[in-house]
C-alpha cells in the first residue's frame, strides 16, 4: 500500500492517536499490527492512520491487512 504522503498532512491527528497508542501500551516497539479490512471507510482509515505513524513517527511496528472472504457477496 503505496499513498500519497506528506509529512504534514496528518498532523492534525497523529499527535493525539500516538499520544492513546502510548497511553494505554496498544502497539509496542517490535510488534506486528494487522488490520482486519472489511473494505468499508473505518478499516481502511485505521491502516491509513497505522501506515502513517508506521512512517512518520518513532514507534517502530510492523503492519499486515487482512482481507477474509467468507461467503459469496
């Protein structure tokens, strides 16, 4: 997953969300992250979120998503 980054687009969000990730021990240095992705817009912007900290903060993780077909739709 390849998007168009800048710095300092995110921003506005980042801080506070690596301030709860660090607050309440959610990710730590090593661990890998992967996202359940439905496919729907809360999925996909929480491994955008994860992508852009992955990058531009100094919490060092690694990140997979995860699409599971189930049935037929």
């Amino acid at each position: 997953m390849e998007l168009a980054y800048r710095k300092t687009h995110g921003r506005w969000f980042a801080t506070e969300v690596l301030r709860t990730v660090r607050r309440y021990h959610l990710i730590e240095t090593g661990e890998e992250v992967c996202v359940g992705l439905s496919g729907g817009k809360d999925s996909v912007t929480l491994l955008y979120i994860l992508r852009y900290l992955q990058r531009y903060s100094p919490l060092r993780f690694r990140l997979s998503a995860l699409h599971l077909r189930t049935a037929d739709y």
